[in-house]
C-alpha cells in the first residue's frame, strides 16, 4: 500500500471510530521521524478496523484518557 493509500484508509478508519487524525506525530524510539495517526478510545477497533482495510504495522501510546495508533511508515508531515 503506498503513502497516499495508506492516509486514505487512516481518515476512513479515523471517521469509523470518532477519532481524530494526527500528521505529524513523533512516536517512542522514532528519533524526532513523523508518521500519521489515530487519536481515538478504543485502541483494538482503531487497529482492527485498519487491518481490515490492509493498514497494518500499527503502535500505540497513552495520552492520558485517549490514546494514539500511529504507524511510523505512513510519513507525515
């Protein structure tokens, strides 16, 4: 799946679960790198709904009450 393929199903999936799409999300050991993600409540729809539609590699972190999918091989911006 290229890039521009990658974001599409990202704002799909982000729409599916009321989340909200970050661009420029710098994750654990990324080193300052940025990727597209997810912030979202409920981490396993987010990364089932993605891997349903063929986005897979996804990582998560804790944000407090929510938390962020992101996959650090969809570059952001």
């Amino acid at each position: 799946m290229d890039r521009d393929e990658a974001i599409e199903v990202i704002e799909e999936v982000a729409n599916f679960v009321g989340g909200d799409v970050r661009t420029g999300y710098s994750g654990r050991g990324m080193f300052g790198n940025t990727c597209y993600g997810i912030v979202c409540d409920n981490v396993m729809t987010c990364i089932e709904e993605a891997a349903a539609r063929g986005l897979r590699g996804a990582k998560t972190d804790s944000m407090g009450r929510q938390s962020i999918v992101y996959w650090p091989k969809v570059k952001g911006e």
